[in-house]
C-alpha cells in the first residue's frame, strides 16, 4: 500500500470540505460529460472525476506534463497540477505456495487541464459532442437484478433482509429530480446485496444504518453522484451544513483511504446499475 498517495488524495478532498465544498455534490457538466483524457479519450474514475470537477475548468479534456510536451506544448508558467490515481496490477509470489498473485497498487501521477496549457499542436479532435443523459426512471427501469421497491413509506431506506428499497411517494418531494435523488442512494445500498456484489458493508452490517458517516453510506453518496451525472441531475437536495462537514472531515482524518476505497466501491456499483464493465486499472495516464 502506498499510504502516501492515499494522503495526498484525502488531504485534496479534506481542504475542499474545509472549504464548505463537498466534491460529490458538484454536479457534472451535463454538456460536456465526465473530466477525460484528451489523448487517450478516456473517461477518468472512482475518486478522479470527484478531483477534477473541483478544479472549476470548463473543458473536460486534461492531459499530463508528458503528454502536453508530446504535443508540441507546455503547461502555462505557474499552472498547478491536479492529483488524480489509478490502479496498478502489481504481480508478487506466494511464499507459501510460489504462486504468482496480482495485487492492485494505488498510483499517483498528476494532469492538467487544456486551459493550464499553451502551443499544443498535433492536438487530437476535441470530443466536443453534447453529453447524453439517460432518463432517470430509465436508469431504474433497466436496473439489473433490482431490489423491490416499496412506495408509501415515511422515510426512504434499504432493508438487505428483504431486500426492500422503502421510499415515500413522489409527490412527497420537492422535485422529480430530488425523488431520483434520493432513490439512486437506497439502490447503490441495495448493490451490496449478497446476490450482487457482496458488499462487506452491507453483508456484515457494521455499523450500517446507524452512523451516518461510515464508509458504506459514502459509497452510496458518491454512487448516487454517479448516476446523478449519468441521469443529468444538476440539482440535488444536498446537505451542506457545518455538522455534515465536520462529520466527514473527522471520518476523513482518521482513516487515510476511505474516500479513495469508498469512490471505488462507489464506481463498482455504479456501473452495475447502469449495466456496465469496465477495467479496474486505468490507462488515462499513459
């Protein structure tokens, strides 16, 4: 485990919140899409998305030093670089049965927008197409393997007993997009099902249900970002006071790698959802 890249990642995102900034609630840019690689086009992941819409550029397109030099370009005098991760398949050898195992290793390496760089030339085609957005009752609809849900309840929950999703009807809520909102985050619950990705947060059930800042509610946080972004959902009912904050801050603190694990887990289930398979490790950084 490289702890160090690990901290660095939680500092980013501790520094946001101590702002008054909380990174899964940014919305993304539903024209643009996703923050990707200008050169490889692909989209970034888990945590990296989080990282890079705090920046505050309007092109999704980023680049690494490397790549910008490659270019014919520079980075602009000054331009501070934004930290993103990604996974590395690291092969080790038993020592008790010899075997050869593959072990992800977290990596750092650093990129910068577009706009941070200047003479780029042998620029590939900027991917300027609009961002499609999938109906949020879609995205429900086509759920695979999906959890019953319940409407007419009080409160919205998940019961991984019954595998129940409990949610109060819609025109409880303030807006068709808080209700989907509020349901994306019971169904990433429902994700750790045993009969879907066997979730230890939810199979085990520490503490689930009764803190609000441990790490499985913030899996089903980011996850509900996700498909928010997916679903074009600018506007979510969030909250952001001084507690909520504090209480992430000090989950943060004391634990290293909760946000990087936790916006991994988050992805996972976010592409089950949507019906999606991806690689674990991504190449974004070449």
């Amino acid at each position: 485990m490289n702890i160090k890249s690990y901290e660095r990642i939680t500092e980013r995102i501790t520094d946001l919140l101590s702002q008054g900034t909380v990174p899964w609630h940014k919305p993304w840019q539903v024209k643009t899409g996703l923050p990707r690689n200008l050169v490889s086009k692909k989209a970034y992941r888990g945590i990296n998305p989080f990282l890079l819409l705090a920046m505050g550029y309007e092109s999704p397109h980023w680049l690494t030093f490397r790549q910008a030099i490659q270019l014919g370009g520079s980075v602009k005098k000054g331009e501070k670089a934004c930290p993103v991760v990604f996974w590395k398949q690291m092969e080790v050898t038993d020592k008790e049965s010899g075997e050869l195992e593959k072990i992800p290793l977290l990596r750092l390496y650093f990129v910068f927008n577009v706009a941070q760089c200047e003479g780029l030339r042998n620029m590939p085609a900027e991917d300027n197409s609009s961002f499609v957005a999938t109906e949020a009752a879609e995205i429900v609809a086509k759920m695979p393997q999906p959890p019953k849900i319940k409407h007419g309840m009080s409160h919205a929950y998940y019961t991984p007993v019954n595998d129940i999703v409990g949610m109060p009807e819609p025109k409880r809520f303030d807006t068709e997009d808080a209700y989907h909102a509020t349901l994306f985050h019971e169904l990433m619950h429902s994700t750790g099902h045993e009969k879907r990705l066997k979730r230890q947060s939810i199979t085990e059930r520490n503490g689930y249900g009764s803190d609000p800042y441990c790490k499985e509610e913030l899996v089903a946080e980011l996850g509900s970002a996700f498909l928010c972004g997916q679903a074009g959902i600018v506007e979510r009912t969030i909250d952001s006071s001084a507690a909520y904050l504090e209480g992430w801050l000090k989950q943060l603190k004391q634990d290293k790698t909760l946000i990087v694990y936790a916006a991994a887990q988050a992805q996972k289930a976010a592409d089950f959802i949507l019906g999606r398979t991806f690689q674990e490790s991504e190449a974004a950084h070449d």
